[in-house]
C-alpha cells in the first residue's frame, strides 16, 4: 500500500518491521487485523529491495558457483580420457544471465508489498529507519523527507553489510565487495582478495574458474578458519595449489595505480608486495545496528554491533526483555547464515502471535555450507571444541577414495570426519569437505536435530551401494564397532 501519511505527522502503527530479507516473510494473514509499517533502507550500492540473500549473498553467488563448476570440469577431465577445453568466457552473458533473473524478482516482491490487495494493511517505506527513543523511529525516506513512526511492535530484521577494514588507502583505492563485485563491467585479468572466510574462498573458485588469475591474501595460517582445523588445512592446502596464496599476511596498505591496486603487506618482518588489476575486499560484514542508532532506543549491542536477543528473539535492554521488540537474522546472529535468518523469522511470526506459548530458537545444531571448490560443510562441534569441552571422544576419518564412488571420480582429497562421544555414540559435530558435501552433511545434521545416535543410524538402514552416503555409513560404522 502507498504511504500517504504527511511527512511531519507522527504516525502509530500496531507492528513497525524493518528490512526486506527475511523479515518479508513476515507479514501474512494472521496479521491481518493489524496495521503494518515495513521499512526497507535496501542493499547494495542501489539500495534495492528484497535483502542481502536475493540480491548480493546466497543465490547470486551460487549461480555463479554454479557456472565456475561447470568451466572448472576441463581442468579435470585429463585423467578421464576426455579432452574438454574451455574455449571462451562470455562474462557480460554470465552476469546477465543472473541478475537478468533476480532483478525482476527483486522488482516484483517491491510491487507486491506496495500494490497488491493481499497488503491492503501494510504501508511500505523505502528509507532509512533511525531510533529517536523506546519504539521510536524517525524515517529518512528516498524523497529526502522524515517522519516520525511509533509502534506496539518493532522487528529488527535490518541485515548486514561488508566492511573494509582500517589499512591505509583502502577506501581511497575504491575496491570491490561481496555488493559490487558480480556486476562488474568487464572480468578482470587479475584479482587480489584480500580475506581468508566464506565469500572470499567462493570468490576465489568462481573468478580463477572463469580465467583469472586469483591471489587470496589471509592474515592467518591457514584460510576458512570456521571450520574444523583439518578441513581447513586441507582446503588451504588446495588452494595454495590452486592460485596463489599469500598466509600470515599483515596488509598495511593498499592504493590504485595506473595499472590497477598494490597492496603492500609485512610477514616475518619481510614486506610483500601484491599486485592486480582488481581487488575484492572480503574480510567480514557488520551488523547494520549502527545505522539504526540502536542506542537510542536502550538496545543492547556486542562488541561487534549484533543487536543482543534472548532465545525467543525478544530484544534486550539493560540486560532484560524490552517488551515489543525483536530482532532476527544478520543484525543480531553470530551466524549470518540465511537458514538461521528464515528459522528466526518463523520463530518471531509465532511468538508474536502467540505470546502465551513462546517458543525458542536455540533447540537445532547449526549447519554451514560452503560452496567453494571442493565443497565444505559442517554441524555442531568440531574436534578442538569437543575435547575442550571434555567430553570423551571418538573421531572417525572417512577418505572419499575409500568408497566406491570417490574412487570412481579419483577423489584425492575429500574426507568425511565426525566426532561422537565414545560411550554414548551422540554425534558431537560433523564436518566433510568434498563433492556433494553441502549435500551429505544433511544427513548428519537430521541425526542430530532428531537426538539419533551414530549407533542409531549406522546399521539401522541400507546405504544404497555405490553411492556417495557410504562416505557417512563407513564413517559412522568407525565410531560403533
């Protein structure tokens, strides 16, 4: 619906939401008797509707993943027999393709909340909601005007964006993000990363797939440190033979040149110099609590600006429930995930429409997939944890060459590793880095939100032979003999 509200008239609304990710999926016929106000600032450099997932994170990336593993194939086909080659790499056709396909999404859901009849109760904004005080926002609207908006109810669903960190030139030599970087005009001979996390290892898979020449900068000894510490070697170690990649390495500044960006870098007291045409800033992403001014309306925050919550999604203030608030996804989860988000979001719609039987969102172990070359996915704890957490465990290690069809695709350096307490056999964490791994580790994941154990699930069913779940079935027959 239309806002028609003058711009200097304190407007009431029962519920005031605000974003456009997961947060849209909010309204719906059991809040139709009540009157919504959605806020949406928008991502990327064109402020667009619909969220970071839609429009800049999970599913552009992934069709472009999808597109860098179907170029990556001859680089691999040798050994087969086969003779592919990768002849052409039509870069504005791979972009366009794309966003050719979410833009009209991302229009379509706009007009819908601002259109359609099913939101006859809805107002829809687009600007930048500010706290002025408790449940009070002031909205900076696209026209340049402000208006004051007041509410029963106020979900915080307002995401994250990337952040460039403080090295000197950096800003000044205009690099790439997560936000800008898949619509680039032209493929660039060479990129510099600079980041050692999820996006930048997708990243890195999609351009050096697609021709070019990738160098991944990480400040640390080893990149995907998330995940358990032999998959993350593992994947460092494919990486370093890969592309080039610089570990243990301390940027200290950037600036652009005639022929692109120089990044300068200290390692043991030697300076590296890098060089590229482009550079891709992937180093994380804040919470957009600060856009907010959060403080204003007594909100706690972490360190990091995450807008604190407790287990039922209600804000909290002073340390205690600030009634009619809530807050989900980025901008107050320490995942950033968008399966956390959506299960957030579902966890808000209940709880608010029926405060008298609150239920929690922290009950389910937390998977994470990423969809680098090979693939890495994981659940629950990893090694380090669980015998920090001193529990007595049993690690199992299932090489993907052990199994028939991982020895059938020569897989070299796929493994499958979980960790179960040794007496009990409860699956503790899972962690598999190769083909189909975001794929495999579901497996893993249902035993443990359904509190089966190893022993539940090894010899209770077949495992379909030759298929690729053996890598879990052998995996999971090592912690129960």
């Amino acid at each position: 619906m239309t806002d028609e509200q003058t711009h200097d008239e304190p407007t009431h609304y029962d519920i005031a939401l605000i974003g456009s990710g997961s947060a849209n999926s909010f309204p719906g016929p059991e809040f139709a008797d009540r009157r919504i106000v959605q806020i949406d600032r928008g991502v990327g450099p064109d402020h667009v509707f619909g969220g970071t997932c839609l429009n800049v994170g999970c599913i552009p990336t992934k069709m472009f993943v999808h597109t860098a593993n179907l170029a990556h194939v001859p680089a691999e086909s040798g050994r087969f027999g086969l003779t592919e080659q990768l002849r052409h790499v039509d870069w504005r056709a791979i972009r366009d393709r794309i966003f050719g396909r979410i833009d009209p999404i991302t229009a379509g859901g706009e007009a819908y909340r601002r259109d359609h009849e099913d939101n006859s109760n809805l107002t829809l904004i687009r600007g930048t909601a500010t706290f002025t005080g408790p449940k009070t926002l002031s909205v900076l609207d696209r026209d340049g005007g402000t208006r004051t908006i007041t509410a029963d109810d106020i979900i915080l669903g307002a995401g994250s964006r990337p952040i460039l960190p403080p090295i000197d030139g950096l800003e000044d030599a205009e690099p790439h993000t997560s936000d800008t970087i898949m619509r680039i005009e032209e493929l660039p001979a060479s990129l510099a990363i600079l980041g050692s996390g999820v996006i930048a290892v997708e990243m890195a898979h999609v351009f050096a797939s697609l021709g070019v020449e990738v160098t991944l900068i990480a400040r640390s000894e080893q990149v995907l440190r998330a995940a358990d510490a032999d998959v993350s070697a593992r994947i460092t170690q494919i990486l370093g033979d890969r592309l080039t990649l610089h570990t243990r390495l301390s940027t200290t500044s950037v600036h652009r040149t005639d022929e692109g960006v120089q990044l300068r870098g200290q390692r043991d007291g030697e300076e590296i110099v890098v060089r590229a045409e482009e550079l891709l800033v992937a180093t994380g992403r804040r919470p957009n609590s600060d856009l907010l001014d959060v403080a204003a309306a007594g909100i706690d925050t972490t360190a990091d600006g995450r807008v604190l919550v407790d287990a039922h999604q209600r804000v909290l203030g002073g340390g205690e429930v600030l009634e009619g608030m809530w807050a989900l996804g980025d901008l107050s989860s320490p995942h950033q995930l968008k399966h956390v988000a959506n299960h957030e979001q579902r966890i808000v719609r209940h709880n608010l429409a029926h405060p008298e039987q609150l239920r929690r969102s922290d009950t389910m172990p937390v998977p994470s997939g990423v969809f680098t070359h090979p693939q890495i996915a994981w659940v629950g704890m990893d090694e380090a944890a669980a015998r920090a957490d001193g529990r007595d465990v049993k690690v199992a290690v299932q090489e993907y060459a052990s199994i028939a069809y991982g020895w059938a695709m020569e897989d070299t350096t796929g493994f499958a590793k979980i960790i179960a307490d040794a007496e009990t056999t409860e699956i503790l964490g899972a962690h598999i880095i190769g083909p189909e791994a975001t794929t495999l580790i579901q497996l893993l994941i249902q035993a443990m939100s359904t509190g089966q154990t190893a022993r539940d699930i090894a010899t209770t069913q077949y495992w379909i032979h030759p298929a690729m779940p053996e890598l879990v079935e052998n995996a999971l027959l090592q912690l129960v003999d």
